[in-house]
C-alpha cells in the first residue's frame, strides 16, 4: 500500500518569499505523483503531476516539484509567494495499475501569505 | 460538460434519514472515483468504477454506503440512515486513466444534524 506525508499542517510565509511544501510518499513501486490545492468551499485542482519522465515538473501558477526518488520526496516550491497562494495544499500518489489508479492523498498543509 | 459536477453542492440531513449525491462527470471519462473529505483532513478513497462497472468498493465505511454508475456515465453516492459521523464533504473525480491526472468536482458538503 502506498501512503504520503506531509509534514506540519500550516506554513505561513511573506509575500514574494520561497515557498516550500515538503511530501514524503511510500510505495512498493515506482508511483505517479501530483500536487492538488483547494480554495475554500471548492473542489481539487490539479497543480502539477509526475508520471515519468523528467523528474523537475511544472506546474501552473509558478509551481514546479521535483521527483527524488533515493529521498523518497516530491516537494512543492515557488521562488515568490502571491496572496492569491493561500490555500490548503494536498500531496497524492498513485499506483499506475491501469484500472484502479485511485490516489492516496496526504493530510494537507494550510499556506497563508502575509502583506 | 466541461468538468465534473456535483449536486447538491449542500445537503443537510436529519440523523437517520438517507441521502443520494449526485456525480456527473467528464464526458468520455472511463474513470470515476468518490472520495470522502473530513473536516481538516485529505480526501480518502471510497469507491471506483470504470464504465458501470464498480472495480473496487474498499474504502466504503459501512454498508450503508452504496455507490452506482448504472450506464457509465452519472453515479450516485447513496448513504443509508446518516450517522453524524458521516458529516464530510464527498468528492466525485473522473478521468480518462490514471497517466492523465484526475478531474474534480466542486464536492457535496453533507451535514449530518
């Protein structure tokens, strides 16, 4: 079974700072991984995702992650924080059977942005 | 439509009485998925069909939950006699295959009183 952590459930940073979310993942074979974030009162939306390939993905909104597998990580960063940043962020992974790729999703950090 | 979307959006339910949540998904997506969302916590994995059929029902927490996907295409998420402990937002997910990512409906908030 594969699980994720995310370590901490709030990280508040300045406007036009680095952000950093940290995901740790466990799985017995090689996974998908993706970055989802949810405004309040909304569904998931879909940041970026590694599948294979290049290990350093990007996403929208200035997000990249990178994929170290001897870490065991998928971290989250952007070079400089907006307000509109502020969200709760989710770290998943997934097994790619085929048919039953469900994703198994961490606790979530909280972001808050300051002026 | 052009994502997945979810009804009610809020649906307050008497501790006993039963609820269906409706699922409509991506056009053309194989895959749809439900997950449970507590407050303060990620989403978990309920169920999974692909087309009408429902591969995988592992993450159900009771059988008062039952899911249905009758032509492949909507679903519904039926939850018997509510338990306040059923008090969650419900997530519907579709997707052409796993490779592609997945897409998200806005959820149900269910409030179980």
């Amino acid at each position: 079974a594969q699980s994720v952590t995310q370590l901490g459930s709030h990280v508040s940073v300045s406007e036009g700072a680095l952000v950093l979310l940290r995901c740790n993942y466990s799985s017995s074979v090689p996974p998908y991984l993706f970055w989802y974030v949810q405004y309040p009162n909304q569904g998931l939306q879909l940041l970026l995702k590694y599948t294979t390939g290049a290990t350093l993905v990007k996403g929208i909104n200035g997000f990249e992650a990178e994929f170290k597998k001897s870490e065991t990580s998928f971290h989250l960063t952007k070079p400089s924080a907006h307000m509109s940043d502020a969200a709760e962020y989710f770290c998943a992974v997934s097994v790619p059977t085929g048919a039953n790729s469900k994703l198994t999703f961490g606790k979530g950090i909280t972001l808050s942005v300051r002026p | 439509g052009a994502g997945v979307s979810q009804s009610p959006r809020y649906k307050v339910a008497k501790r006993g009485q039963d609820v269906a949540l409706r699922c409509d998904p991506i056009s053309g997506h194989v895959s749809l998925f439900w997950y449970q969302q507590a407050l303060g916590q990620g989403p978990e994995f309920l169920t999974y069909f692909q087309n009408e059929a429902q591969l995988d029902k592992s993450g159900l927490p009771s059988d008062r939950f039952f899911a249905e996907r009758p032509e492949g295409s909507v679903s519904t998420l039926k939850i018997q006699r509510t338990q306040q402990e059923d008090s969650a937002v419900y997530l519907c997910a579709s997707s052409l295959d796993g490779y592609y990512g997945y897409t998200f409906g806005s959820g149900t908030r269910l409030t179980v009183v």
